[in-house]
C-alpha cells in the first residue's frame, strides 16, 4: 500500500486549504481512513478519522472547521480545511486502517499570522 498526500502549503491565518491523500496497492474498502498531524517537537496528533462507512471523528481542537471525506472509487481522501490557525502548522500524514496500518509520507502545513 503506498499512500500519497498533497496540498500542502502556506496560508495565512483564517484561510483555507485541502489536503488529498491517494492510495494505491490496496483499494479503500471498508478501511478506515484518517489524518494525523505532527507539530514540530510535539508528538503525532489524531485529526480526523472517517469509516468506510462514512461515520467521522474529530480531535475537538479541529471540529467546525475541519471536514474528511473520502472516494472510494478513486481510492483518494481529503481534508478540508477552514478557518486555519496557526496553530495548524504542522506535517500532515494520511492513514489507512486495513489488515495493518499504513503511513504515507506526510505534506506541510504552514499558517502564518
């Protein structure tokens, strides 16, 4: 399984950015999909998490601003996010959960104030 992220970037504080993740080797299934980020000296952190039912689950410091999605038929997930703070910045990795774990390589996130 090989998972690519993209979208990555810089935006200013307040602005908006999505983020992809495209999976190959393994179709998406019934696999449970997720976003991770990692800050610079904290640890990796949960950011969104989506079944292959649909059924989402977000870190509360995420939630009203941050929307995942996924399409299975293009093997491709997204994160959709608003209202960026600065706080944000960080490394953002996608996540598949299916008959093990799997880890992309992640994209950055930079907002500036």
């Amino acid at each position: 399984v090989q998972l690519q992220a993209s979208g990555g970037g810089l935006v200013q504080a307040g602005g908006s950015l999505r983020l992809s993740c495209a999976a190959s080797g393994r179709a998406l299934g019934n696999s449970v999909m997720g976003w991770y980020r990692q800050a610079p000296g904290k640890q990796r952190e949960l950011v969104a998490t989506i079944t292959g039912g649909g059924s989402t689950n977000y870190a509360d410091s995420v939630k009203g601003r941050f929307t995942i999605s996924r399409q299975n038929a293009k093997s491709t997930v997204h994160l959709q996010m608003n209202s960026l703070k600065v706080e944000d910045t960080a490394v953002y990795y996608c996540n598949m959960v299916k008959g093990g774990s799997y880890w992309g390589k992640g994209t950055l996130v930079t907002v500036s104030s």
